[in-house]
C-alpha cells in the first residue's frame, strides 16, 4: 500500500504535539463512491474540532480497514478510529 505511506508522511507533517490539543485519525467508508476517507482531526479543549481531508483509499480497501488502522496507529502514534 504505496498510498497508506503517502497520507503517513502527511500526518506526520501536520501532527504538532500542542498543549491541550487532542489529535485523532479518521477512517470513514463512503458507501456512495466506494471509497475510504481519510481524515486529520485536532480538538484543542474550548475550541471547534478542525478536520482536513488528507487522503482516500479504494473501496476495495474496506476489508482491511483494521489492518490499515494498526498500521497508521503504530507509525504515526495517533489514535486512529474508523467510523
């Protein structure tokens, strides 16, 4: 999976350890595309959720969403959670 080492490098660039900040990783399968999203999450306590889209998976990746979950949870030290 080239793609899955892409969007870890990006969540590396865009994960900046703040105070009071609560970082997560979202795996969210759309139905209607057939494809799996990949989204950034940053809650700072008092403020809105920020959510940035960073990348998609094919459909066919649905099945292995567990194992795509362990894999970016061990490289990039998120919580990931799938939706």
């Amino acid at each position: 999976m080239n793609d899955l080492t892409e969007i870890s490098e990006k969540i590396k660039q865009l994960f900046t350890k703040q105070h009071n900040t609560i970082y997560t990783i979202r795996l969210v399968y759309n139905q209607y595309d057939d494809e799996v999203n990949i989204f950034f999450e940053q809650h700072k306590i008092g403020f809105p959720t920020k959510s940035k889209a960073i990348g998609r998976l094919p459909g066919t990746c649905q099945n292995q969403l567990l194992d795509i979950k362990n894999k970016l949870q061990q490289e990039t030290k998120v919580t990931v959670m799938i939706k």
